[in-house]
C-alpha cells in the first residue's frame, strides 16, 4: 500500500512503524474471509482491509479521530485472526495498538463511553476492587432485564456476565514459592493476574499443582498484578506502562534471587500482551532492555509443560473434550499443538469445533462494550461446540471461559483444570456431579510422556 507521510511526521517511532505496517498491506482481501466482524456484518468497514484505510487516512493526514473511525475500530475484535491468514505478514495487532492511542488521545468520547470505558479501567485490573464490584453486580442481577438497552445494552451485559455466586479468595495468589516436587526441573514464575483470580481463583491452585508435580518450583512474586491488558486496549498508554514494568520488576526481582527459566501465563489473553512487553517498552531507556528479557522469557503454561513432558495419567480418562481455541493464544502467539497434544497426551479425546479460528466474542472487554456483536459471536460458538457432542470444554483463556459458559450448557473448565485432574490432582469444579468423570481408576506409572 502507497503512503504520504512527511519526514517529520516518520520522526516518531510509532507512526514509522505504522508506515512499514502499512506498506506491507497488498490490499488482497485474503484477510475480510476470516475476520468475525466482516464475516457478522458485511462492511468492508467492518474488515481488517477497511480498517487498514481507516487508520492509514487517520495517521496520514494527522488529524484527530473521527467518529466513523472510532465505531469501525471499537468494533474490532482484536482477535488477530487476520495476522493469521494475511500472505504480506502485516502486522496488524501494532498497527491498531498505534490507533487506539491516537484515538484515546484525540476524540472525545461521550460522556457515558467515556466514564463507562473509565469505570472498566478502574475496576477490573485491581482484585479487590473487582471483587467488590461483582458483590454489588450479584445483588443487581436480578434487575438485569430492567436495565434494558440502558448504555447500549452494556449494564445488562455487565450483569449478565457477573458470576452466580463469587469465590473466596485463594491462599495462593499471595506472593509466595511453591517448591517443586522431587527434583527440580525448572524454576518459574507465575503471573497470578487479576480478573481470573477473582472470578476462577482454582485456575492457578490448578496451575501450581501441575507444575509442582511437574518438578517446576513456582515463584509468585511480590508486587506483581495485572498484565495492562485491559486498559492497553482501549489505549490508555500511561497505566498499561504502568503495570508493565510493576511486573517487570517484580519478576527481574524474583530471577535476581535464583534464576528463573520462564514466566507462565495462564491466561492466553494476557500472555500475549506479556510477550509484547519488549515492543511495547522500546523506547523506555531505563526499562527497554529488561522488557525484551521478560517477554523472551515468557511461556504459556502450555508450552511449558509440553516442553517438560506430561507425567500418565492416573485417572481413567478417555473422555471427549471439545478444545475451543483462545484467539490469543492461536492467533497471538500462534499456540496449536501443546493444549491439544497435552490433552490427548493425557488421554482425552479432543474434539475441535467448525469455525475453530473464530472469536467467541470475549476480546478482553469486547463483551462489556460491543454486547451485540458479542452475543451473536458467542452464540455461533456455543452452537459449533455443542455439535462436537463432547461432555465439556477445555480452553486456556478467562475471557472465553466466562463469555462462552453464558451460552452454553457445557461445562467449561481451564485446560490446567484437566491436566491437573488427570495426573492427579482433584476434579474440577465445574466437572463435579458428571458421572462420565467419576473415575479413580489409578494408572500404574508416573514416568514422563515424552513431548511431542
Ligand atoms: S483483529 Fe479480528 S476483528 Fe479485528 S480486523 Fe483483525 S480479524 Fe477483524
Ligand atoms: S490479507 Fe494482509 S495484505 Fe491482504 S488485505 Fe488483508 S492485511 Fe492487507
């Protein structure tokens, strides 16, 4: 693609490398075929294609963003299914990072956008406060029907999303070191995160177990929290830096003490913007370096373990699991074959659904601030899941878990939940009461399964 851009406007970094972004688009199309929003809507508009032009006209002419260009772009997923399919390899995720700072910086939201997007920011990276917020969203549930079309639909979608009952917290999202069982193998990190510790606090009881097991000793580091996904895409730069180098910190303080061989996310959505950290710090002299190290470091729990080898089941397992894949993790850290290998290694049966490489509608806050959209996404989800005739499903992200277990029936549970479980760990909640897993059948052998 042709661009304009005056030398002074390329002396910035960001709109430099929004130009190389943008020279790389071929305009061919290849991208609007898999993109859910072109795929729902129909609007050229509505493509990755159409936002391309949208924020190249927006950078180029350096003005502020216009409310045409704010609704397309709100309404991306930033599901990244079109840096999947794109043959030029545009880098569409910086590039759309790049315009969601120039929108936040430029455009006046109205009012009740703006404190809307303000309250999510204030609420759902900080635990507490989160948790607080569901109390109140659990006594406002009932009433969710009367909040009607109120802010777009948002509140009810808000309420909606609230869980039915709130978790205690868990022991172990203080910081703290579990230490490996047996020999060690490996030492790591554990982002212990913010919105899943609140809502699916057996997530990371799960994690530590496994690795544990595993012979990983698993570090979670003080002053550590969330990752800056949630506010790093609705563009707000500043508190997105913020918690980066909290992190950053955190974990350079934590390998200080004893080396450390990753940083294990659990949570797809936040280790893709985790790995981003040395992108996002490039120009921060004093953090620049230490950022690249992190992201370098850094591993979906997946990964790991595929790379350790799964100890045999201990359980009869053998179930059908339908494997719903997180956009962040195929897509923005192109994550395939360890969920699924570590699934089958552990004797599942794993079913993937038509459509496989759509969005369920989760996108961090999309659900909250796109709840149309949202909804049909998630429906046509929960409709290729039920088809795999599986008993549940497994997958690596919150946002999906949360967003799809509004649709469907099917329990859905953290593929660490099932792991943990097989190599014997306890069964998962959501599992509890289904007959097809009630099974103790111990397994003979504790060796490794070999990766594949
Ligand atoms: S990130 Fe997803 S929703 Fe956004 S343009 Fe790409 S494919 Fe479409
Ligand atoms: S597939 Fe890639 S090159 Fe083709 S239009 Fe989409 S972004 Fe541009």
């Amino acid at each position: 693609m042709q661009t304009n851009f005056t030398l002074a406007q390329l002396a910035d970094l960001d709109t430099r490398e929004s130009e190389k972004i943008l020279r790389t688009c071929v305009h061919c199309g290849f991208c609007t075929a898999t993109c859910p929003t072109y795929v729902l809507l129909g609007d050229e508009l509505d493509s990755p294609r159409g936002r391309i032009y949208l924020i190249k006209e927006m950078l180029e002419n350096d003005r502020p963003a216009t409310e045409k260009t704010v609704k397309h772009i709100d309404r991306c997923l930033t599901c990244l299914s079109c840096m999947t399919t794109c043959p030029s390899g545009v880098h569409y995720m910086h590039l759309v990072d790049h315009a969601r700072k120039h929108i936040e910086e430029t455009y006046e939201r109205p009012w009740a956008d703006r404190g809307f997007r303000g309250l999510l920011a204030l609420l759902l990276p900080y635990p507490a406060r989160f948790r607080l917020a569901l109390i109140g969203a659990w006594f406002a549930r009932p009433f969710a029907g009367l909040a009607g079309e109120l802010m777009g639909g948002r509140i009810r979608a808000m309420l909606s999303l609230a869980p039915k009952s709130i978790p205690t917290p868990s022991a172990v999202d203080r910081p703290q070191v579990f230490p490996a069982e047996g020999p060690r193998r490996a030492r790591v990190a554990l982002l212990s995160g913010c919105a899943q510790q609140v809502l699916a606090p057996q997530i990371n009881e799960a994690t530590i177990r496994l690795l544990t097991r595993h012979g990983v000793e698993v570090v979670v580091a003080k002053g550590a929290g969330c990752c800056g996904a949630l506010v790093h895409h609705m563009g707000k730069e500043p508190p997105a830096h913020a918690m980066a180098k909290a992190n950053i910190d955190a974990w350079t303080a934590a390998g200080a003490e004893a080396p450390l061989d990753a940083v294990v996310i659990n949570a797809s959505g936040c280790g893709t913007t985790v790995k981003d950290y040395g992108h996002m710090l490039r120009e921060d002299a004093e953090y620049a370096e230490k950022a690249a190290r992190i992201s370098a470091l850094t591993k979906d729990v997946t990964e790991l373990l595929h790379e350790l080898g799964l100890n045999q089941p201990v359980r009869s397992t053998g179930q059908a699991i339908a494997y719903h894949a997180a956009c962040s993790m195929q897509h923005g850290q192109q994550i395939r074959i360890p969920p699924k290998a570590l699934l089958q290694g552990a004797g599942f049966q794993v079913a993937e659904p038509a459509e496989a490489h759509i969005c369920c509608g989760s996108a961090g806050i999309y659900n909250l601030t796109q709840p149309k959209i949202a909804g049909e996404l998630r429906d046509r989800k929960a409709v290729s899941l039920a088809r795999t005739g599986a008993l549940a499903v497994a997958t690596g992200n919150i946002g999906c878990m949360t967003q799809i277990a509004t649709g469907t029936a099917m329990p859905l549970v953290h593929t660490v939940e099932l792991l943990d479980w097989a190599t014997g760990g306890p069964l998962p909640k959501a599992l509890e009461g289904r007959p097809e897993f009630a099974t103790e059948s111990p397994s003979p052998s504790l060796s490794a399964v070999a990766a594949e």
